[in-house]
C-alpha cells in the first residue's frame, strides 16, 4: 500500500474519533431543561446565561442550576386568635390561596435565583414559609376596611385588592391570582374577653344575636318554601320525564314492531324466492335427467343401426365372395373343358 495513502487513512481514522469523542462528551454535558423551568449557567462570577431548552455545561468552569417557573399554590389561613380584625371590630376566619411564580424575564429570574435558591422556588411550604407574613398582612390590611357583612359580599374586590397590593415582584417572584376559599366570622369561645378590641368584637355579636335568630328563621323559613318550591318543580319534571321516557317507549316499541314485520316479510319474501329457486333448480335436474335419458337411448339406437349396417355390410361381403368363388371355378372349368377339347382335335388330326 502506497505511503500516501496510509497516512490519509490514518488522518481519516483520527478525525473520526475526535468528531465522535467530541460528540460524546457534548451528549454528556448536554443538560435538558424541564418543562416549565430554565438553566441558568453560571460561567463566572459575573456572568450568568439563561437557557430555556439546552445547555452545555463544562465541568469546573461552569456551575448549572435549574430554575423552576412553575406556579407554585402558598396557602395562607388566619383563623381564631389570629383572625382578621373587620372594620366592625368583628374577626373573620379566612383560606386564601396565592398563586405565585418565578417572573419569565432575566432579572426576576436572577434575583430569585439569588436570594431564594433553586431548592426553595420549587417548594411550595418553602415558599409559605418565606412569604407567609406578607401575605397575612396585606389580607389583615385590606379586611380591616370592610365590615364583617361587607366582607362577605365583597370576596371579587376584595381579590382584586390583593392583586393590586401584591403587584410589585417579591425577590423575583409575581403574584398570579388570588383564590378566596372560605370566609367565616370568628367564633365567640376563640375571642379574648380582656382584650379590648376582641371584647368590643363580643358585645357586638351578643347585640346582634337576637337579629340574627330573628334573620336566621326567617332565612330557614325561606328556605324552606323554597325548598317546598323546588320539591314541587322536581316532582312535575319527574312526572314529565316519565311521561317522556313512556312515549319514548311507546315510540320505540312502534319503531321496533315496524322494523320487525319490515324484517319478517323481507324474511318471507326471501323464503319464497329460496323455495322458488329449489322448485327451478330441481325442475332443470328433472330436465337434464330427461335429456341425458333420451341421449343414451338414441345413442343406443345408434349404436344399434351400427352395428346392424356392419352385419348387414358382412353378409353382402360375404356372399360376393362365394359368388365370385363360384363364378372362378365355372370358368376353371370351361378352360379345362376346352383345353380338353383342343388336345383330342389334335390328337386326330396327326392321326
């Protein structure tokens, strides 16, 4: 083999290993980030990129975490001796849920990074933890400017409220939405009667006890014709759906009888052209039967004449023959009788 040639296919052979050794350890280094998440590379101490799909990340030179973007429900309650205060000195029991997440944009996304961490973006009592207080007291704030009876009719601009409040980026991260979940009036065995503001809260639920028999009796009252009502509505719609699903019924049995005589005269029908086509096919065997019979009878008759001709034929032969036979030997006489004659002539005449 030519020098030349070696040495390009040695040059070859190397190439092909590096590209492949360089393709592997690119799959090795290659990180996918998750859905809903980011990379972030930490190339230095100053210089931090964000990848959305893939990066690459070198051992020793860089650092890589995952930044989870996901929303991320923190649950706040403030409940019994820590209820809301109303701006009726009344307390209030609320569930409210925030739904928070790390903002899309590289500063929020740096500024979490930096002063949450990775670990704690992704957890949500984490979160809780760290955002509880100011959670509890954006809602404490916004309830204090509503009575107790305000408060229950007012959950929508109550909600925007906190959206409104709660706007600006906390350490990176954005308020999404706020969910209300229940809002109940802090029971009287939870209140503090020497505390001034909680022994205001139950004066006024005493004063307003009476009112509220009187209202609670009329609301069950209510609710009991309306009940009453709606037992009446369901009771006439249950008798109208019965009578729907029996003309339904009714309908259907029609529909199916119909189909079913439908079906038994195309079944008779079909019957019929069965029996017709067995009566034809059994009247063509009966036929051909027939015509079979009458060929081997004329074939026989033929066979017959046949061999009637060829006996007849043999006789004729025959009897010409013997004719002929007889005929020779008529002749052979004749000869020898005038042979005969001719030799005593000439026995005579030399006499």
């Amino acid at each position: 083999m030519e020098p030349e040639l070696i040495m390009v296919l040695t040059c070859a052979a190397l190439l092909v290993l590096m590209f492949g050794g360089m393709a592997l350890l690119i799959a090795r280094f290659l990180h996918t980030a998750p859905a809903n998440a980011v990379i972030l590379v930490h190339k230095s101490a100053e210089r931090t990129q964000i990848y959305r799909d893939r990066a690459l990340v070198l051992p020793f030179l860089h650092r890589a975490e995952t930044i989870d973007l996901s929303t991320q429900r923190l649950e706040i309650v403030l409940a019994g001796k820590h209820g809301a205060r109303c701006a009726d000195a009344l307390k209030a029991d609320l569930r409210v849920s925030f739904m928070v997440s790390v903002g899309e944009d590289r500063i929020n996304i740096l500024k979490a990074a930096q002063t949450i961490g990775a670990k704690r973006l992704g957890d949500p009592d984490a979160l809780t933890t760290l955002l509880e207080d100011r959670f509890a007291q954006a809602l404490r704030t916004q309830v204090a400017r509503l009575t107790f009876e305000k408060l229950g009719t007012s959950l929508d601009a109550l909600r925007q409220r906190l959206l409104d409040d709660l706007k600006t980026p906390m350490d990176g991260l954005l308020l999404r939405d706020v969910a209300i979940g229940s809002v109940t009036m802090t029971p009287l065995d939870a209140l503090d009667p020497h505390d001034p503001q909680d022994a205001e809260a139950i004066r006024a639920i005493t004063e307003r006890n009476p009112q509220l028999a009187q209202q609670t009796a009329q609301l069950k009252q209510a609710q009991a014709e309306q009940a009453r009502q709606l037992e009446l509505q369901a009771q006439a719609q249950l008798l109208a759906h019965k009578e729907q699903i029996a003309q339904v019924q009714a309908n259907a049995e029609l529909e199916i009888a119909r189909l079913k005589a439908e079906q038994d005269a195309k079944a008779q029908l079909l019957i019929a052209e069965a029996e017709q086509r067995i009566r034809l096919a059994e009247i063509e065997t009966q036929r051909a039967t027939e015509l079979a019979r009458l060929e081997a009878e004329r074939n026989l008759k033929i066979s017959a004449l046949h061999n009637q001709r060829d006996v007849d034929t043999e006789a004729i032969r025959l009897g010409a023959e013997a004719e002929l036979k007889r005929l020779e030997a008529e002749r052979q006489k004749e000869l020898e009788a005038l042979e005969a004659r001719h030799r005593a002539q000439n026995t005579s005449s030399e006499g």
